[in-house]
C-alpha cells in the first residue's frame, strides 16, 4: 500500500496553518484563564498559559451586578425582534425584485443599491431619527438597520434561481402574491434564510454603535455598551466595584473585564460551532447560477 507522501510545501502550509490557529486562538484562551485565576496571581504575572490560583468569583461578581443582567436581557430582546424585522424587510424587498415581470424592476434595484456605496452619514442619519421621534427608542436600533443591502442581494439571487414556473403554476391556481411567496416560496428557501437569520444575529449580538449614537437612556443600553465602558474606559458599576473589595481576597479589574467580555461572546462560541458551515453556503450564494 503506497501512502502519499507530504511534500515540503504541504508541511509549510499546515505549519503555518497550526501557528495561525494558536495566534488566533491564544488571546481568547488567556482571556479565559485571566478571568479564572485570583486577582494577586494577575497582578503578580503568573497567569499566562495555565489558571494560577482557580478562582470563579470574577464571574460571581459580575452576574450579581443587576447592570450586567439587565443589559444582557435588553441584548437578548435587540436581536430577537432586530432578526425578526430583518428576514422580514429583506424578503419583502428581496422577492419582488427576484421577480422578472416587476415594472421598473431595473430602476428600483439601482436605488436600493446606491445605498451600499453612498451614505448621508451620521448627522442627517440621526436628524431624521430624532425627527420621527426614535431617539432614546428601541425602534432607533430595529428601524435604521433593517436592511442590510448584501444579505438582500444574496437573497434576491436566491430567489432567482427558483423556477419561474411555479409561480405560473401558483398563479393560474389562484394564488396571490403572498401565498406563493408563503406557500411556495419561501419553504424551497430555507438554506437562505437560516443564512440570513445567522448573519444577522450575530450582526445585532455585537452591535453597540447604534445604542451608543441613539440610545440616552442606561437601562437600556445592550451588554456591548457596558463591555465597552469596562473594556475601553474601565468603568466599572458601584456595585461591582463594592462587591470585588468585599471578597476575602484580591478581586482585581483585568479579573472582572474579562470576565464580562467572555460572558458577552459566550453564546456565539457556542453556537458557531454547529452553524460554520451556513457562513460558507452564505458566501457562496448565487455564485453559480443554475
């Protein structure tokens, strides 16, 4: 039995791939070990391929902060509603521009696609929310981003791969409009949509701009706020701060900073995972067409 053998450059290239897995990898694993390991241990050094000193208050301290638990709630509630408005603005906008009897199908697509290149920026963006009265709203972080012009291009090319002849069959059954895309329509698209439904999620997880521009209010700032204050300003809440010089030993604020990015991108670790493989399909959408 030959074995094919290894040439000198497929070394080089799963060398070069471990190192970058380890470059990538290592800031997050040392962010977790940081997080876990005492306070004295941190400021001493010692922490830096192992947890020194096992110690979980970081996270205790954190998740007793009412702060942190609201903003992770207000995060939860972003997405949700914020995916929830996206799939549905993207397809009423995607479809009918799939569609090759849509008058001035042409003129329409051209606008939605200047979008993508020419902005009006971040003054009038935010004169006109303010003028609809959005500000200090959670309609001030679904609204404004409802569309993302490239995942709605993906989907149109999705679309147009569907066969125009079965909505010439739906059509002289009866059917409308909105029951085909319903009935039809949209159960052949469900590779698409969970596509869409996995870069949007992950888009409104990790948003903090649009509540950092819109949003006056604290109780209702998403968890990425508050990591950005602790990370970037080191503002850490009172009672964070009176929790973590109460414990019996050194509570110190690296412990706690990371502690609260490493809750914050918890549910994306787990769950990229098992939904890699929709980011690839999403990226290759319509690059042959059928």
């Amino acid at each position: 039995m030959n074995l094919k053998k290894i040439s000198f450059f497929d070394t080089l290239n799963i060398m070069g791939m471990l190192l970058l897995i380890a470059v990538t990898f290592y800031p997050l694993y040392y962010m977790g070990i940081v997080s876990i390991s005492s306070g004295l241990a941190v400021q001493r050094g010692d922490v830096f391929l192992y947890p020194v000193e096992l110690s979980f208050k970081a996270y205790s301290v954190v998740l007793d902060d009412p702060a942190i638990l609201r903003s992770y709630g207000n995060t939860l509630l972003y997405t949700a509603l914020g995916v929830t408005v996206n799939l549905i603005m993207t397809t009423l906008c995607a479809y009918p521009l799939s569609r090759t009897y849509l008058y001035g199908k042409s003129l329409f697509a051209f606008f939605v696609v200047f979008t993508m290149f020419f902005d009006g920026g971040l003054i009038p963006r935010y004169m006109v929310v303010n003028s609809l009265g959005m500000v200090n709203t959670i309609w001030a972080i679904l609204i404004p981003t409802a569309i993302n012009v490239f995942n709605m291009l993906l989907m149109r090319t999705f679309f147009e791969q569907i066969p125009e002849v079965l909505n010439e069959s739906a059509t002289i059954d009866g059917a409308g409009e909105g029951r085909i895309l319903l009935q039809i329509i949209l159960p052949l698209c469900m590779p698409v949509m969970a596509t869409m439904f996995i870069f949007y999620a992950v888009s409104h997880w990790n948003s903090f701009f649009p509540a950092l521009i819109y949003l006056n209010d604290k109780t209702m700032f998403p968890l990425q706020i508050l990591v950005r204050n602790i990370v970037i300003q080191g503002e850490l809440s009172s009672q964070i701060t009176e929790m973590g010089s109460n414990e019996g030993t050194s509570l110190m604020a690296q412990n706690v900073k990371y502690a609260v990015v490493f809750i914050a991108i918890l549910p994306i670790l787990a769950i990229y995972p098992f939904v890699q493989k929709y980011f690839v399909q999403g990226a290759m959408l319509g690059a042959v067409k059928g």
